[in-house]
C-alpha cells in the first residue's frame, strides 16, 4: 500500500493547513517512509509516534531562524504523522508507543500487509482521492503542475474555503 497514504496525507495535509507553501512532495515521502520497514516484517521506528515528535524536534532545532527552510522540511514529520493515522497504527500500542511500551518491536505483522483485500479497497480509494485532490488543486494545468514539481508548492487559490470565523 503506497497510494492509500500518498493520497490521504496530501488532502488531509492541504485540508487541514491550508497553506500553498508548504512542500507536499515531502509531505507524501513523509506518508509512504515508515512502508520501508516491511523488510523487517514488523513495525519498526518509524511506526512510533515518539519517532515522529523527535524528527519534528530535530526539524525544528535544525531550522532556527531559517523559515522558508522549515517550512520545506516540516513536511517529513507531518507525513509522518499523517501516517500513523490512516495507517492505524495507533490500534498496535507497542509500536505505536515505542520504545515507551519497551525496547522491542512491536510483534504484530506491519499494517501495510495485514489487512488482506482490505488492502486494495484502500489503494482504490487512494487512487481515486488522489485523482479528485489532483483535480482539485489544479495540477491538471501543466504550470501548476511544472511548480508543483519543482517546489511542491500549490497555488494559491485552490486552497478549501475558509469556512466560518473567528
């Protein structure tokens, strides 16, 4: 499962935000980065919410002073944690909470694998979310999609509506 977390960490992310200039392509590795752990056949550190508040502090540290540079760069952590989100990987507390619940990984197999033709209902609708954001978002216009590509950035207007005051 790649599409399901690409997909749903970029609309959320572009829901939730609203900002144009944050970089979604490291909003998306940062989704699909802890998919690299299935090589251990469990979940790893990167399924660890510990994890991704450290890499957060490390961006942050990292960047004092340089905005425009942590804006770019925030957009692992958020993946991140928009991965652990839409993967459910809160449901498994020793990988969730690791090394919190203790220094061994979890032993349950990784969410990416365990869901079986579940699993392909959510690639699907990975799919067509990302097909709808893509359209949404005007990355169907050739300029929007050459900035899109070169800085990750979105225009403007095609952020969600603000809905309701303050």
């Amino acid at each position: 499962m790649l599409i399901w977390y690409v997909a749903t960490a970029a609309v959320g992310v572009w829901a939730v935000f609203d900002s144009p200039a944050l970089d979604y392509r490291l909003v998306m590795v940062g989704a699909v980065l802890p998919v690299a752990e299935i090589v251990l056949g469990r979940p790893g550190p990167l399924h660890s919410l510990v994890t991704a508040v450290a890499i957060l502090g490390v961006v942050m540290v990292t960047t004092q002073g340089r905005r425009l540079v942590r804006r770019r760069w925030l957009g692992i952590p958020i993946g991140l944690f928009s991965y652990l989100v839409f993967s459910a990987t809160f449901a498994d507390t020793d990988a969730f909470w690791w090394p919190l619940t203790g220094l061994g990984l979890s032993d349950a197999p990784p969410p990416e694998v365990d869901r079986g033709a579940l699993s392909v209902l959510l690639e699907v609708a990975g799919v067509a979310l990302g097909l709808w954001w893509w359209r949404r978002v005007g990355l169907d216009d050739r300029r929007n999609l050459d900035t899109f590509r070169r800085t990750g950035q979105l225009p403007r207007a095609t952020m969600p509506p603000v809905s309701g005051s303050c």
